[in-house]
C-alpha cells in the first residue's frame, strides 16, 4: 500500500537491500539472483518516492517480504515477484513492462498478488470471513500468490506500530480473520503463529502484555519440568536403539489465552506453555516413544489423539498424549516422524523447501486443488458421501464472489452480471441502475462477472427502469422475479394493451375472435390458475411475459368448442386430412342400363344434383361422375368410347360434397364467422384449409355437405354478404 511521502535520506534503509541482496547471491544461481538484483533495482526505481509508514524507503519493505519466502525456501519466481508485488498497485510499473523484464511467470505472479490488494476492502461482519477466505483462495490461481501476500501481511503486522491506530485495529481484525486462518489451513505454523501474537496484540494489548509476562514467569520452571522428562524418555530411546530429536517450541500466547477461552480455566491452570516434541525416523518409531511413555507416565483418559492414522486438514500428522508427571503436573508430548515435522513446520511450503528429497511428489496444481477442497471442507463432515459431495461442489463450483464498493462480498452464481449484482444488493438498486462500474472501470450491463471484482452500481432517480432485453442478461433467478415483479406493475398500462394485442393475434391465427372466448365462465379457471382477478389482469400477465398465450388460449378454445360443438381440429389453419362423409354419397345418380353399378363423383368437378352431368366408366372403379362441361372429360382415356349416360335421381336426402372457396381481406375471427354460418344452416365443414398471403389476402377452402345447388348458392351468396370477403365460389380441384 502507498507509503507515506515525508523526505528521508535515501540511504536509510539501503543496509537492508543490501544484505538481502547478499543473502540472494548465497541461496540462489548466479542467473536467479541477478534477475532477482534486477527486480531489486526496478523495484527501487518504480518505488523511490515512497517511504514506508517507519520512514524508511518503500523498497526495503519488498525486500522484507522477499526474504521471509527465502526462509520457507520458495522458489526465484516467487522472490522476484515478491520484490515487485507493490509496484502494479502503487507505482506506474505496468503488468507489461514486469512482463517484459522478468517474464510471464513472474508478472502473474505480481498481478495475481496484486489482484489480492483488493481485499484490503475487507468487511467487518465476522459471517463473511469464510467467504473473503474461499475468495482469496479462489483469486489466486497460483499457490505461490498466497504467499507472497502472506509474507506481506507478516511484514506488515511487524511494523504495524507505526500505523494510526485506528488502522492499526483494522488489519490487526483482518489478519485474525482471514490470513491466520489461511496460514493454518496451509499448514504454515510459523506464519500462523507469528501473526496470531501479533494480531492479538493490538487488538486486547492489556491482556496480551499481562499474559506474556505471566508466560514469562512461570516458563522458566515449566521448561525445567520438560527436560527432566525428555532426559528419560531419551535414556529410554538410548536403551531401545531409537534415535530421536528432542525439541521444546514455547506456545504462542494467543493459543495459550485461547485455551484460557475454551477451557474457562485460569492462566495457572494451563500446563503446557511450551509443546514438547520427539521426532523420530518412522511410523513404527513413533507408536514405541508413545509406548514407552505410557509405561514411565499414566496418561490422562481422553487426551491420546492419534493424527497420524488420522491426519487433521491440513496434512497435519502427530501423535499426541498428556501424562500425569512429577508433582501430578500434567504434561503433553508430541510424537511425530521427520517428514511429519516437516510438514507440520511447513505445510504446503514443504513442498518447495524440500522438493529435492520428495521424488513424485505431486505436482501444484493438485496441491492447490487440495488447499480447495479444505476451504470447502466442513470440519463437522460427518461421513464420505459428505466428503465426496464436498470435492463435487468444489470441482464444479459455480460460484462468484465479488464486492460492494464498501467491502461486503456477495456471492453470485457463474455467468452473473452487474444487474444480478445490483438486484441482490437491493431492489430499488436494481431498478435504478443506469450503469455499472466494474473496479473503477465502466462495464456494459451484459458484463460477466469475475470472483474477486469490486462492482460499483451507477443509479439514477430517472432511470427508465429494467428493460425487457434484462431478462435474458440476467443469471440469478432472483433478479429474473424481481424484473419481471417490477416490469409487471411498472408497465401495466403498456402491458395490457400488448397482452391484448398478443391475445388477439393468436386468437385470429387459431381462426377466432378474442371476444368470443372471453365468456366469463370460461375464464374463471384461467383467473384462478394464474391467480388474476381481471381480463386487465390476464392481458397484463401475458404482456409481460408472464402468462403464455398459447396456455390462455387452448383452454378457451376448448370451452368455446365444447359449447358449440365444433371441432377444433377443423377450425385450424393449415390443409387437413378431409373426414369421409359418414353416408354413402353415390346413390343419387342413375346409370342409363346398369341400375347396380358403383358411382363416385369425380374430384376434379364434385357435380351436385342439378349439374349437368355424363358419366365415364372407369377400369373396375365403377362409374364417375363429372360435370358435363367438365374439363378434364377430353383428357380421359377412350372417354367417346366408355362414356355413360346418367342422370340425378332427384332424391333430396342424398348429400354431396362441394369444395367452396373464399377470398377476403384477413381479419380476426372470419373462419369461425364461416363456421357458424354454416352451423345456422346444420352444416359443418369437412375440411377446411386456410392461408393468409403477405399482403393479408385470406384464402380459406372448405368442403361441405349438401343436397343440391339450390343450397350451395344460398351458402355462396350468404358468405358473400359477410364483412371483408370479396369472392366466393364453388372451387373445383
Ligand atoms: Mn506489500
């Protein structure tokens, strides 16, 4: 972060550059460390205007944060990259020029740990830690990012006294919350540790400074009690032929008070201020120590964990007792093997601090698929289901955090958009929202949304409101019902003119008129379906997309056809299959000399009593029966030859099909007029096929039942006489 701008002599500060440098050239090849000096020099230059809160120039603070990496034995990317992990975010220095100099690698790196700077937005609400921690882990593609901004926040809790304090309590809160924690899921005791007491220490410096001198009072004593019990258990191990190290690590007084919490015991109650240790070569070693201990000591009931069967989250392996000791002072040994220790020292870093002696050690992607999966793990998992429904939703994570302007994350589904984020924050935003700014930049609405983004809502009192267009940028389903709640009230007028006009138009293609099936009676289900009160209501749901037409209208239909009784099918447009006629047609005509022949009516003329007709006598259908004038007679095979002559029977009970066509100007409800016309005269169409060409020229075909021209005229002349048609005649096919 930027540093303060008071002038200092440049040379302060220049020893520590100078024996980092040193330490450099000592761990690193010759090419390592000179990209590391030249990381150095840049740093100094891209930084030389700033100065540190402790008055010292700002690059002495990357060369601090490098150097704990070189401790945990990272590797020369990471510590190029921790010397420039500031300059993206406080100097000029772009992505490209760190590119350019040190290579892709590194300037991911710094653009990653850059990345990160962001969460100095941190939230002061305790329920989101966990989210800010899967974020940061998230964030980072690269493990080694969350080291290097764990180093930096180690440096920087260790200078922390010259910071205001008011901030001072701020990064102290942070560290607890989130980087501690993250140490700890690493498995990196030394980070967690040391900044466990830091942080404690601002944040209840009373307590911390009373218990520290209380530590150190009693250790000295406590520490006797130690060697005299490892003296033993050594002159034991001698005896056996195991051999061991023995080590005593003073506890943090973080832990030592956080025991205090949990225990509701006094500081004079809490035994172990100091974690004794025996590291022996293997697994079988240490199960003998653990043996042997518990023959020379009587162990406390209910103290035995056994972490090296189980090993805890974060790859931790020990085996840990308490034994009742001299003076009945209890006391708790650790037993673990070298590599065990290691890791517990270490963690994920051992994987770099001691890559050389881990042939087919995994490589880091799946160390980081790990450290994943543990943010994820619920320490209360009860079982392996749960545990593999955890790595599931871990792999196929659909999540995106991001934040508000001030701090808060809020947790979005993948694809989400600044709309979505806007609707989650609050409604009146969403409707609001004019534009968005995604980390300082103005961003299209329809932008997708990356975890770790700051995303600011432009608002405006004279927002137009959501656009219908919304609904298909949005993700969450949230924000889909609150544009659509909003779009619905907002619109209503627009709405219901346009559900009417939608309701309309369907209605017309299906062959009606909306107003014949808005029958009250018929709506009512339709009302309680989609829980509307009114036709306003019905046109307003369909005008905002809520209500499908199609769903409205088949329901009504239905209603309307049960009442008239008038099949549907027949009703629609398109060509369909014809019904056969449920009586025999071909009795009304005689055949001059063959009174039992069969007789059809030709297709392509459809006569009807009245018509001049002749017939033609086919090969073994009978005899067909076509108009006299009919064209086709010429084109018939030897028709002079085969031709028949015959005449009506003048029986009126005979009925006969005529195909009828009718030309009009297209409007709503024309076919159902047709069919109930007919319907007056006890007639129905058998099939019926209509079409509307571009310029709304409405040719509808149907054919009909009857039993002489007499009637075909009158149905003629009576579809004439109906609005907006303007030819109709007896079509022949
Ligand atoms: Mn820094």
């Amino acid at each position: 972060m930027g540093g303060e701008t008071i002038f200092c002599e440049s040379m302060v500060g220049m020893e520590t550059v100078d024996a980092f440098i040193e330490k450099v050239s000592a761990i690193y090849g010759e090419d390592q460390a000179a990209s590391i000096g030249r990381a150095v020099d840049f740093g100094m230059q891209a930084h030389r205007e700033q100065f540190r809160h402790s008055g010292e120039p700002y690059i002495t603070h990357p060369c601090h944060v490098a150097e704990i990496l070189i401790d945990l034995g990272m590797d020369a990317d990471t510590i190029t990259a921790a010397v420039l992990h500031d300059v993206l975010e406080d100097t000029l220095a772009t992505f490209d020029d760190v590119k350019n100099m040190f290579g892709e690698s590194v300037a991911r790196l710094v653009d990653g740990v850059t990345k990160l700077s962001r969460l100095g937005f941190f939230s002061r609400e305790e329920r989101q830690a966990e989210s800010l921690r899967k974020m940061f882990v998230a964030m980072a593609n690269d493990i080694r990012v969350i080291m290097i901004k764990l180093a930096d926040r180690l440096h920087n809790m260790r200078t922390l006294q010259y910071v205001e304090a008011q901030k001072q309590m701020r990064i102290a809160n942070e560290t607890l919350e989130i980087y501690s924690p993250l140490a700890h899921r690493l498995g990196i005791y030394a980070f967690k540790a040391e900044l466990d007491d830091l942080a404690f220490r601002y944040l209840k410096p009373e307590v911390f400074f009373e218990l520290e001198k209380k530590v150190k009072a009693v250790r000295a004593s406590q520490d006797q009690q130690m060697h005299e019990v490892m003296n033993v258990i050594r002159e034991r191990l001698e005896q056996v032929s195991i051999k061991a190290d023995f080590e005593g690590r003073p506890k943090t007084i973080y832990s030592i008070y956080k025991k205090m919490v949990a225990q509701e015991k006094p500081f004079e109650e809490i035994y172990d201020l100091t974690a004794m240790r025996v590291i022996v070569e293997s697994v079988k070693d240490c199960y003998t120590v653990l043996g042997i201990i518990h023959t020379l000591w009587k162990p406390l009931p209910g103290r035995f964990k056994d972490y090296i069967a189980v090993p805890s989250q974060n790859m931790y392996q020990s085996l840990h007792t308490t034994c009742l000791g001299a003076g009945g002072v209890p006391f708790e040994v650790q037993i673990r093997t070298y590599d065990m220790h290691r890791t517990a020292e270490y963690g994920i870093a051992a994987h770099w601090k001691y890559k050389e002696k881990r042939k087919g050690e995994s490589d880091l992607d799946s160390k980081l698929a790990w450290l994943r999966q543990l943010l994820e793990w619920q320490s209360d998992m009860k079982d392996s289901q749960e545990f593999m429904d955890s790595l599931k939703i871990d792999f196929f994570s659909d999540d995106v955090l991001v934040f508000t302007p001030k701090g808060t994350v809020v947790d979005l589904v993948k694809g989400s958009t600044p709309i979505d984020f806007a609707f989650t924050i609050h409604t009146a935003i969403g409707t609001n929202c004019v534009g968005a700014k995604v980390n300082g930049r103005l961003v299209p609405l329809d932008y997708k949304l990356e975890t770790g983004d700051i995303v600011e809502i432009i608002t405006s009192k004279h927002s137009a409101g959501p656009s219908r267009d919304w609904l298909n940028i949005v993700k969450t389903s949230q924000a889909k019902t609150k544009i659509k709640h909003w779009l619905k009230k907002e619109f209503r007028e627009e709405n219901i003119i346009k559900g009417k006009d939608m309701l309309e138009n369907a209605a017309r293609r299906q062959g009606f008129s909306l107003p014949q099936l808005l029958k009250t009676e018929w709506l009512e289900p339709v009302y309680k379906k989609y829980t509307l009160g009114s036709v306003e209501d019905l046109y307003a749901a369909v005008g905002y997309g809520g209500v499908q037409t199609s769903r409205v209208l088949t329901r009504l239909i239905e209603e309307y056809r049960k009442e008239n009784k008038i099949e549907i099918e027949q009703a629609r447009v398109g060509p369909l299959a014809a019904r056969r006629p449920k009586r025999p047609i071909d009795h009304g005509v005689l055949v001059k000399g063959e009174p039992d022949i069969m007789v059809r009516f030709a297709k392509c003329c459809t006569p009807l009593p009245g018509d001049d007709i002749v017939g033609y006598i086919t090969r073994g259908r009978g005899v067909s029966v076509h108009q006299r004038d009919c064209v086709n007679l010429k084109d018939l095979e030897d028709f002079e030859n085969r031709r028949v002559e015959v005449t009506w029977a003048n029986e009126n009970n005979r009925a006969y099909l005529a195909e009828i066509q009718v030309m009009a100007q297209d409007r709503a409800g024309l076919l159902m007029e047709i069919s109930q016309l007919l319907n007056n005269m006890n007639l129905s169409a058998l099939s019926v096929n209509a079409r509307v060409t571009k310029n709304k020229t409405a040719f509808i075909n149907f054919s009909v039942e009857i039993n002489d021209t007499q009637m075909l005229d009158k149905i003629i002349k009576q579809i004439r006489n109906l609005p907006d048609v303007t030819r109709v005649f007896r079509s022949h096919a």
